[in-house]
C-alpha cells in the first residue's frame, strides 16, 4: 500500500469547518437538558448525531419545531434558524459548518433578553466565559438566552413572524463590525474552492487536467483543541482553514 505525505493545509472540501461536539448534560433554568440557543446571521449549520439522543429545537419566521435527534440523523438548516440542542441522554455530535467553522468563530449571537443587546459592550458582558470558573459562566448564559428565547417563542405565538424583527435587527447590529473579517474567511475558503472548482471544469471541458498535478493528502490527526466550552457543549475542534 502506498504511503502519502500530507500536503500543503488547504480547506475541507466545501470550505466547511468541523467540530465534535459533546451536548451538555446539565439541566437548564426551565428544566430542559442541553445547549445554548441562538443564531447564525450569514452560515450554514449541519448536524450529524454520532452517540446518545435528543432533539432540536428550531424557531424561524416559518414557525417552531423540534426535531428528534438520534444515532445516524443527519440535520441542517441556513442563517436565521434560531436553535436549541435539547439532551436526552449521550447526545454527541458531528458539527459540519460552512465558511470553515464561522458558526464557532463569531457568526452566532445568543437569545438574550433585549437588555443585554442593546450593545457589543452588553453583549460580550453577559456572554463572557470567567477564566476560574469557565463552567459555571457557560451555564449561566445559557440560561440567560433560555430566558430570552422563552420569550421569543411566548411573543411568535402571540405576534407570528414579527415577533423575531427585533431580536434579528439587535444581531444584525452585533455582528456589523465583523462582516469584514468574515468576508475574508468566505474568499479564502468556500468562495475560493467554489472559484477552483469552476477553473477545474473549464480545463476539463477544453481537454486538460492541469490541477491533476497538484494531487495531495491533508489531515489532521487530532484536534486542535480540546474541551472548549462553546454554545452548545464541550468542542473539540478542527482547524480547517488553509
């Protein structure tokens, strides 16, 4: 058999970013076992359920729902999903994000109460992670958004699709200031696979193959980083940018 060297970093296929994720096992402050809702403004988020069952919870102008989640599902959903892992026992995940792992990277803003999106500055406050005690602040902000995001569901029953307008222009305000860097992540990921793919099929329509030369394995043999408390659970997390 042969043996291939790993070649220069580039992307995963798609430009996408994973993660393995590890639900949170600790109840919530309306008595519901699992993750931080909240949501993306410009990324893609796909679910793919390795162990244990659960479910998600999903809120959009199109209404709520919530969605079993067992071993061998497969979910996924586009910007603007409001979004809640619910923990029934066990529940790890294959997290699969486009723009290679935004969704982790700051395209995601909690369903806090208003107070605490009046601002970048009330925001980065409540969502904050406290160096001593990085578990405990988790839990708290997860329960601050559960707070909010009861309320958003409370104001849909009562109001339908205009009861998210403010929630989603708060965000919109949030990440402004991002969108630059982000920009930079899609043309340097996705954008830029999307453009080798189409030089690809016009060298292949034309006869030629130049890019078969250029042939090489990637990996990454573990993590980069382990353990890390994100919205949902505990990460362990691929770098897969280039």
């Amino acid at each position: 058999m042969c043996e291939f060297e790993p070649g220069p970093a580039m992307p995963l296929p798609g430009g996408i970013g994973i993660s393995k994720l590890t639900v949170y096992d600790a109840e919530a402050s309306d008595g519901l076992v699992g993750g931080t809702p909240h949501v993306h403004l410009a990324c893609s988020e796909g679910y793919y359920v390795l162990a244990g069952e659960g479910a998600v919870q999903t809120l959009s102008t199109k209404g709520y729902s919530e969605t079993a989640l067992q071993a061998g599902a497969v979910v996924w959903f586009g910007p603007g999903m409001i979004h809640r892992l619910v923990n029934r026992g066990g529940l790890q995940i294959l997290a699969l994000m486009s723009n290679s792992g935004l969704p982790e990277a700051g395209d995601a803003v909690m369903t806090l109460p208003p107070a605490h999106l009046t601002d970048r500055s009330a925001y980065s406050k409540a969502t904050a992670l406290a160096d001593d005690a990085r578990t405990e602040s988790a839990m708290a902000r997860r329960d601050l958004a559960v707070q909010g995001y009861g309320v958003l569901r409370e104001r849909y029953e009562s109001e339908g699709p205009s009861a998210l307008d403010d929630f989603y222009a708060a965000a919109i305000r949030l990440v402004q200031p991002q969108v630059a860097d982000w920009r930079k992540r899609w043309e340097q990921g996705a954008r830029r696979l999307a453009d080798e793919t189409g030089t690809a099929l016009d060298a292949l329509e034309a006869g030629t193959a130049p890019h078969l030369e250029s042939a090489a394995l990637h990996q990454i043999p573990a993590p980069t980083e382990s353990g890390l408390h994100g919205m949902c659970g505990r990460l362990d997390v691929y770098d897969t940018r280039a």
